[in-house]
DNA sequence: CGCCAGATTGAGGACGCTCAATTCTGGTGG
DNA sequence: CCACCAGAATTGAGCGTCCTCAATCTGGCG
C-alpha cells in the first residue's frame, strides 16, 4: 500500500469512528485523487489571502495552522497529525484566512476540491461525516481558548501534551509516548507564552515526574498527574462513537 | 411576519451571501419548524454533556458559548447575535462539548435537527452552506485565539469590539453605534482578563478616543483608532461573497 | 572543526491579577 | 415619591506570573 492510500486509509478510519457511513462512501474515500508532496520544516503551505483548489491530508510529521499579529506574532491555533485533513474547511471556504506551515517536515498528500465536492454531493452521509470532521476541529479551538484564556502556562502545556497523547493514540502510538515533533518555541506559540518560559514549565513538570520531552518524543511518567495538572478531559476530541462517553480519552 | 420567520429571514440572508443557494434551498430553510422561547439573563440554554436534539437560532439578545476549568474559571468562546444559529454544529455532533448561556435577555427559535437534516439530506447545495456556516464559526475562534495568545488587554478588547460592529452591521446596526449587551464580566471571560482589568481598559480607550461604551450600547469614537489599536482585518468574518475581498469590514 | 538552531539558565521589569473599598445604576417595595 | 437593595462599574494598592534581555550550553551537520 502506497503512502496516499495509507493516509487516506487513516482518514477514512477516523470519519468512520465518528460517522455512519456507506459501503459507497467509504470506497468514494479510498479513490479519492491527489499526490504526494514533501515539505522541510517551516514551508508553508497554504499562504494568508489565497484561494485553495485543494485540500492537504497530512501523511507524515506534523502541520500546523497560525496566525499573526501586525507586530509579527505569531500564534498556532492548529495542529494536524498523521491522518488529519489540515484544511478540510477549505473545501467550502477556500479564501485562507489562516495559514498552514509544516511544523517539522512533513508529507502531505494534496487532493483536489473538486473531487471531495464531487464525492460529498454524491452522498448525504459522506457530506455529514466531512462536516462533522470540521466541527471537531472546531471543538478543539474553542477547548485551546479555554486553555489560553483561564489557565496559566504550566497547565496549558500539560493540557496540550494530553491532546497531542489522546490524538497520537489512535493511530497507533503508546499514550505514554508519542511524538511531539515541535521546538519550544512551536509549544510557546501554540500556548500563547514565550519559548523561555515553555522552557521553565517543561523543566517543572519533569520535576514534578508528570511527562518529560525527550529528543522528539513526549515520555508521559505518570499520566494522572499530567491530566490532573492539566485538567484534561478528552470529550471535546469526539473520539469515535464509543469514545464519546464521558471522561478519560 | 411574526419573530421566528424574521430569525429565520436573517440567517438565510447570512447563507445566502456566502453560499450559492437554489430557490429550493431558500424554500426550505424559510419552511424550518420551531418553537420560540424567551431566556432572562445568565440561563443555560444547553448545558454540558447534554446530548442535543435541536438547534438554537437567536432571534434577540446575545447568547454566548463558553468552556470552563475544574476551578470554575470561566471562558467565552464564541458570541451569537440575532441571525446566528448558536449550535448548528449540534446537527451533526449532538454531544455537547460546550456549554451555551444567554449573555442578556434572549429570545431563542428552537428548530429540530430532524428538520435541518432533512433540508441538509434533500440538497447538496444547502448542505454545503450550513457546512460553511460552520466554518465561519470556527474561524472567529480561530481569531479569537489570536487574540487571546497574542494580543495585550487593550487591543484584545478593541478586537472583540471591532468584531461585533462588523457583525452587527451585516443585520442593519450603525457600524459607529451597536449594542453591546454584556457586563464588563463577560468581556473579561471572552478575553480572558479580568473584570477589573477591563474597566481599566476601556477607560483607555475611552480617553483615547477610540470607543466608549454607554449602557447597553457601543459608540466608536475614531474607527481608524480603535481598529488600529485592535490591528484588525475582517477578512475572517467572510461577511458576503463580495465583502470577501481584502482589508475593512 | 566551526557553525547554527535550539535548549537552558539568570536577573530584572512590566502587565495584568488579587484583595478591598466606594460609587453608580436600575429595579423593587413600602 | 423615596428608601432600599443587588448587581455592576470604578478606583486604589500591592503582588506575582510571565516577559524581556542577555549569556551560555548542547547537538547535529557541513
């Protein structure tokens, strides 16, 4: 199996965890068009103010969307893992209004809108799952809000750390090691703090036992403390239909 | 034409300006079902957990979306105005992430879901605007992160303000002079500042020059200042195929 | 071996918070 | 009509979290 139909594979499990979907819909997913593009670190991908023909399913490394203040500041408001639709909003809104860059390099696969549009006109339960995935991505800005707005640094990294472990888990990573392909300063402008005091936080909660970062990777060492630090509760990543108890993630 | 009619006349007008709708679509979103109901001050409309089975369109008032922290601090993540469907995201993920509150005396149009999925289900067209509709939401919060990571108190205030003319002059208020039906509470929590902070702030901008608030009500003193102050650009309210163009409002 | 990006640590400063008190406003009942 | 009250707005003083500036250290790579 090729990189795309290994991508879109992981896509497709995701909707289907999340969606009830038709033989149809599903074989409408795994035919979908779109090729293969490699990015180094810091590329963007999708520029401020253009219009999008094409939607990026990242393949591999990890995407980040942002925004930018007139001063040059710079503020993460995304993050798409292995398996995600980074921009699937385009798809009916293709006028950019935020940015998308690789955080690390990065393999994305590149599928034209008009093949998407196609696929969702063709079936009311494939339309709904797409909606569906960007209402979750809406949910999880309207949850980094609450972490940004009301909790201070060291719970807002812990709290990211939780997604990102939540995340990674379900396409195949142990929850108490992951990837975290990020600087301190991607961590900083993702939590609305300076890389410096990123530093600091990252520094407490390995001395408090709770997660340490090691070279690229997260070692959670003791995941109720983090989440409790964190105070994390996994409802708003909706996933999948069984995962939509309450609780844990 | 009585109150749920008028609610409904508004969002489709919203719809329609950004979304290529057939008479059909028109049609059906007018014929929406629904019951009206009045809110006083600070009352759940839905609340956390709940599993939702209709949609809430603001007929009058201001009706917030808001997450809050074990510690009970509390976060505003979205505002809704008359012509805003508060929930629509509810139609296709019925669990509720967050939790949505009457800001100020509201009057809400309840519409079962039943009833926009099967308008959505019957057009592929219609499908497609509420998708967007969506994503329009998601993209304010988008913003507001921005803002919220990036911004010092004074521009993260004059931003929320410049938001809210915008919007309000798309539903026939003076750009210059809007309601403002919150507390200096309630723009602390959708800042994430606090109240005494805000007061200060808005002392500010009132000296400034920029905006002043009395009562219920907005008077924006200079709008080059206070969007200046704000560094604020539109674009992510999507306001109308035509005001997608770049820059203003 | 030198170079560079990223991580780390230190010291001082500032923006926004906390605690506390006072004034203002609109609504209510006597 | 006025006294009263609760909620909101306003102001002051002191403090703490997080920022800024600056220097050093580390690891990967040409």
């Amino acid at each position: 199996m090729d990189l795309q139909s290994r991508a879109l594979a992981l896509w497709l499990k995701r909707l289907d965890s999340r969606s009830v979907l038709t033989d149809a819909d599903r074989a409408a997913v795994r035919a979908l068009p779109g090729n293969v593009v490699e990015f180094a670190t810091s590329r963007d991908i999708l520029r401020l103010g253009e219009i999008a023909h094409q939607a990026c399913l990242v393949a591999g490394g990890l995407v980040a969307r942002f925004g930018q203040t007139a001063g040059g500041l710079r503020q993460l408001t995304a993050f798409y893992i292995p398996g995600d639709m980074a921009d699937l909003h385009s798809v009916v809104l293709p006028r950019i209004t935020a940015a998308l860059q690789s955080a690390s390099n990065a393999t994305v696969v590149i599928v034209p809108h008009e093949a998407i549009r196609a696929a969702a006109a063709g079936s009311p339960t494939l339309s709904r799952a797409l909606w569906r995935d960007c209402v979750v991505d809406a949910q999880i800005a309207s949850e980094w809000l609450l972490n940004i707005g009301r909790r201070d640094a060291r719970a807002r990294i812990a709290h990211l750390l939780c997604e990102l472990s939540c995340r990674y888990s379900i396409i195949g990573y142990d929850r108490m090691r992951f990837p975290v392909e990020l600087t301190q300063t991607h961590l900083a402008d993702a939590t609305g703090l300076t890389p410096i005091h990123v530093n600091r936080m990252l520094r407490q909660l390995r001395e408090e036992g709770a997660v340490e970062l090691i070279g690229r990777e997260a070692q959670v060492l003791d995941w109720e403390r983090l989440s409790a630090i964190a105070d994390f509760d996994g409802a708003y990543l909706h996933l999948g239909r069984d995962a939509d108890r309450a609780g844990g993630c």
